[in-house]
C-alpha cells in the first residue's frame, strides 16, 4: 500500500479515536477506585462524596482506620477490612465489637440483618442463627419443658443471665425451625460464629467481622450499563433514572463514533482495493486470519478444543459418558459439587464434576482448580483430564477415574470391614500424600482442604491427592493469605478462626488430622464422644499427653504382638502431636514431616533425631511448661515401652 494511502487511513483513525475518548472522558465517576486497603473497586461502590456513581458508599479513605461502608440508605455504617473476591468484602459491625469487649452476653440483644432494595441484595457468609429463650420462673417447670421440647436436636447455651441459647453447628442446616414458628418467649438472633464443634463457651466464638456477599438485580444490571442511575422510588420500587440531556450527547457522540467508523472503513477498503487490483493479487491478508483465529480459541473455548493447556468437551459428551447424570453413577458429593463415574468414547473411565450452580462464585471455583491442576505435574496428584467451555450451560470437570474410593471409606466407611489397610499400607499412604503437599507447598500453593475424604485410593493403594476447588496460591513475599471461612469441620486450623489467615502450617493441621485418622481408623469428628473429645485433634492430644497410646492407636493394627508397629505408630502419634500445635510456629513443615515419615518406615527415628525434630520446633518458645514439654517427658520412653 502506499504511504499516502496508509497515511490517509491513519489520520482518519485518530480522528475517530479522538471522538470516542471524548465520549468517555464526558462521564465524572471512575471506572474503579481505591480507599483505603482496598483497591480496585468499581460500581456498585462509590465515594461517599460521589453518591450519584454507585449505590453502596465508602467513606474514610483518607483515614489510618479502616474506611466505611453502609450497606443500605440510612442503616448502619461498617468498617470494611478486606475484599475476597469482586462481588464479596469483608466488614467489621464497630457496635458489636464493642459490646464484645465489654460483656459477650449483651451480643445476644442484637440481631445483624441485611435487607436489600431492589437494585441489590446482600447475604452474609458467615451469620449463625442463634434462638434466645427468655426463661420462665422455676414454678413453671412445664413451659421449660416445652421449650426444649421444641429445640429437639440442638446445642444450648445457659451461660447468661436470664435466657438460653439453641443453636446447631455453622454450616448445618436448621431450616426446621424458622421465626415464624418460635414459641412465644423466643427469638431468631443472627451473628458471626466462628466455631465449627461444639464447645461450652459459646459466647468466646462469637465474632464482629463476616464476609458480606451482593448481587445486584437484573433491572439495575441493565439500567447501570445502559447508562442510567439504580434508584428507589417512594414505593420502593425500582426506579431507572436517565438524565435526558446527557443521553441526547451520548446519543449524538455514538451516532458519530459509528459514522466516523464507517467512513475509516470504507475508505480504507477502497484504497486497499484500488492497490490490490493494480497489484492483481486480491488475497485475505494473512494477519487478520491468524487473528481470528486466536480470538476464537481464546474467548469461545466452546468451539475449539483447548483451554489452559487441556481438552475442551461439549455437555452431551459428557452427559452421553455419564448416562444421563443417571443417579446410579453418582461416586460422592462434595462442597462444591457431584462427582460421576463415566466412560468417554475412546475408552477411558472418568471422574466428571458436575458443579452445583452455575455462578460467578462456582465459575472461581472451576476456573481456580484448571489453573492449578494444569501447572502441577506430581505422581501422586489426580490428573485433570478436561473440562466444559465455561460458556457451557453447566461447569463441569472431567478427571481420571481412581477406582478403589476414598481413604475415608477404607478407614472408617463402607470399605472398613474389608480390612485391607494393614500399617506397612498405611504409612505408605501417609508418605505419598505427604509428598504430594510438600510438592504443592513448593510450588507456592495452599491446598486448603486436606481430609481423608479427598485422598483417593487406587488399586495397588497409591494416593492421589484431589479437589483443588479452594487450593490457593501465594506469591513467594507473603507468608500468609487472607480468606473467606473454608475448609471441613475437624480439620480446620483453629488459629484460622482468630486471623482468618491460610499459612502453608494450616495444611500441616489438617494433615496432622490425618496422621491421627490413619493410627486410629476414628473419623475426625464423631457425635458420640465426650464433647471435649467430639473433635478427633482433641482427642489425640488427650491421649498422646497422657502417653495412653494404647487408647488412641487401632488394635487391629497389630501393636500388642509387634514391637516395630508399635514403635512406628507411636511415632507416628508423636509427629501427628506437633502437626497440631495451636501455635502455627510450632508445626514442622510438609518437607519436615515427609523426611520424618520416611525416617519411620527404615527405622530411622531414633530417639536423637526426635528430640531433634521437637527441638526445631520448640527452640524459639519461651514458656517452659507447654503442653510440648509435658508430651517430651512421655515420648523419651516410647521406644522401651514394649
């Protein structure tokens, strides 16, 4: 082409650049905005000194505090101390931490709740529903009655003056009683609850933060890209308000955008044809192929074969290889979704995750476990074989099928009574997932969700590590991550609930649970023991300080007529022991307690290398009466105690 010619299409170009930044630069809000510790924030938020851009406000961005935020017109004002994802923040109420410092029982006169409008809703993560029942005198024994009657199933709480809290675990579902049920004396309550066992100190679980997730309605998400203001009227209708004159300019800016852009191209095209024909070589340039081409890989991953490096399958393949989703196939349910078994077309049996919704939360969740799945290469870590388009009308991940269950199952499911893990199995297990999380730890990733039901068997009773759904990653410069609740009730790091804070040591815990599962064949939580004991952590250490490691260790095991088994699991219960120390620093690492494993299975462990182990970890604790310290006097005569 000559240079008049390309000269004549670039000056057109940026004439027309020029219109459409002047249409965007005509709009006062920014398209997103810090304050504080937050960044990138973006409608529905906005400045308070702004309320025209957006529907929730913040304020106290110039402040040391944390900024403000109202959730609703007129209601309470919160401290905003996080963000998690682009459509959840995490926020402090300031009056209930207050009344917590003062006296816990008065949190039971408040009552958080976070009504919407029809441009937004909110819902909070994290809120517990607690029942408070004034009592009646005690001549009136039979209201009493009636009263427990009614909360049939449920934890109570009688640590404050004049009335009892009912309440189920975070997470379980209470649906059964609801307030429009509630005897007379009674009221629904809802906080922030971090506890996930039951405890007789209700009230010291009891928190002022929770993660507030918003969505907003389909009229405002229409209205807001439309160009208009999301507002309520005096009827609390939803009201799409347009400001006539700026539509008129919006109008005429796009009317000329469109015409101006029309005009480049076909001046243009003339040109470039004008050249062609004279040149006689009339043939798409090859450029504008390879790009289309791309963009179509790239963004419609429905209609090509590859995304983050692993096939692409359609919904009907996938319904075909499942059966239909037919009930029967089902393998397990998890937090997140239902696991199929499957046989694709050429053969090969799979794992398809079906994911329960499909929403901006799930589409994290499916996008997150590809990332990390398709950087990782380690044997004992479950292959990710592929997945849907994420255009799909379902999220769906397809894995490799590991046919011999769960850990879970062999050591305290359906499996059990077939007594295949003998000890020599056992530990081989602990090592191998040992590694594979040492591996994950290595590359920068906290897997989050370390449990017996996510570590599969195959038939020789290898492991494969599984469910990456919440794993996350941590840049090398930090040394923890903050995050929403997660994880399984009996493995959760209980320093967690106090910072909300992942570290590479709360794996550590959860495999500490592990550990204790694999010597004991006890599930990690279990209804049926003391109520200090419900959670099998406790319980180990219980025992383990108490040096009682005939009451913790299985018997089927063989430890009453082999002294090597016996010597190799009470090692195990030591280690285990260290895993889950309360205070994080006291945890050896995944790397650490891999070598320690393998140390075990040779016979290696001698008492010099575990005073040597405890010692690492103890070096930088000054109390000297820890738990550690009266654990170390029991563990010193371990290996003469058969």
């Amino acid at each position: 082409m000559s240079l008049a010619s390309s000269s004549v299409c670039v000056i057109l170009s940026l004439l027309l650049m020029l219109v459409q930044a002047k249409g965007r630069n005509d709009s006062t809000c920014p398209k997103s905005f810090s304050c504080g510790n937050l960044t990138d924030l973006s409608f529905p938020f906005s400045l308070s000194t702004q309320p025209d851009c957006g529907i929730v406000p913040i304020s106290g961005c110039d402040v040391k505090l944390f900024p403000r935020i109202q959730l609703v017109p007129g209601g309470e004002w919160y401290y905003a101390i996080g963000k998690e994802y682009s459509y959840t923040v995490w926020v402090v109420d300031p009056k209930l931490q207050t009344i917590l410092r003062k006296n816990k029982c008065q949190a039971f006169n408040k009552n958080i709740s976070l009504s919407g409008s029809p441009s937004i809703s909110f819902s909070a993560v994290n809120l517990q529903n607690f029942y408070k029942c004034n009592r009646t005198s005690s001549n009136n024994p039979y209201i009493n009655q009636q009263m427990k009657d009614h909360f049939d199933g449920y934890y109570s709480y009688d640590g404050c003056d004049g009335f009892t809290i009912y309440y189920k675990f975070y997470g379980v579902d209470d649906e059964d009683i609801l307030a429009d049920n509630l005897t007379a004396n009674c009221s629904l309550i809802r906080l922030p609850y971090y506890q996930t066992e039951p405890g007789n100190n209700l009230v010291n679980f009891l928190r002022s933060a929770f993660l507030v997730e918003w969505k907003l309605s389909d009229d405002c998400n229409k209205c807001h890209y439309g160009g208009g203001r999301c507002q309520t009227d005096k009827k609390n209708n939803f009201l799409c308000y347009k400001d006539a004159k700026a539509n008129r300019s919006k109008l005429g800016l796009t009317l000329g955008a469109v015409f101006g852009g029309v005009l480049v191209m076909i001046t243009c095209l003339a040109v470039y044809f004008i050249w062609c024909y004279k040149k006689r070589k009339f043939n798409p340039p090859h450029f504008l192929l390879t790009r289309k081409l791309s963009y179509i890989f790239k963004n419609d991953v429905e209609g090509g074969s590859i995304y983050f490096g692993i096939p692409v399958f359609s919904y009907s393949e996938l319904e075909e290889a499942t059966n239909d989703f037919k009930s029967s196939r089902v393998l397990g349910d998890g937090g997140f979704g239902t696991v199929y078994y499957g046989q694709l077309k050429d053969g090969r049996e799979v794992a398809v995750k079906r994911l329960y919704e499909h929403n901006s939360k799930q589409m994290q969740q499916f996008v997150n476990e590809i990332e990390i799945l398709t950087r990782l290469r380690h044997t004992n870590l479950v292959t990710l074989y592929g997945c849907t388009s994420r255009r799909s009308r379902e999220l769906i991940l397809v894995y490799e099928y590991i046919p011999n269950g769960t850990l879970a199952d062999h050591l305290h499911g359906d499996r059990a009574k077939n007594r295949s893990l003998t000890w020599p199995v056992r530990l081989n297990i602990a090592i191998e997932t040992a590694g594979a999380l040492a591996y994950l730890h290595a590359s920068d990733i906290i897997h989050c969700d370390v449990k017996t039901n996510n570590i599969l068997l195959d038939q020789s009773f290898s492991v494969k590590v599984a469910d990456f759904g919440i794993s996350r990653l941590f840049p090398n410069d930090v040394s923890h991550i903050s995050t929403a609740p997660r994880g399984t009730p009996g493995y959760i790091d209980p320093k967690y609930h106090e910072c909300y804070q992942l570290t590479i040591k709360s794996d550590v815990y959860s495999f500490g649970v592990v550990l204790v599962e694999l010597i004991s064949s006890m599930p990690a939580v279990d209804m049926k023991r003391h109520s200090q004991e419900i959670n099998l952590a406790n319980f180990a250490i219980n025992k383990i300080v108490k040096c009682a490691f005939n009451e913790l260790i299985d018997p089927s095991l063989g430890f009453d007529s082999d002294s090597k088994i016996w010597e190799m699991t009470s090692s195990v219960a030591e280690l285990a022991f260290l895993c889950l120390q309360t205070d994080r620093d006291m945890r050896p690492t995944m790397a650490e307690v891999l070598d320690t494993l393998k140390e075990i299975q040779t016979s290696e462990f001698d008492n010099e290398k575990r005073a040597k182990l405890l010692l690492n970890q103890v070096k930088s604790q000054p109390s000297p009466n820890s738990v550690t310290d009266k654990w170390t006097t029991c563990s010193s005569t371990i290996a003469n105690t058969k």
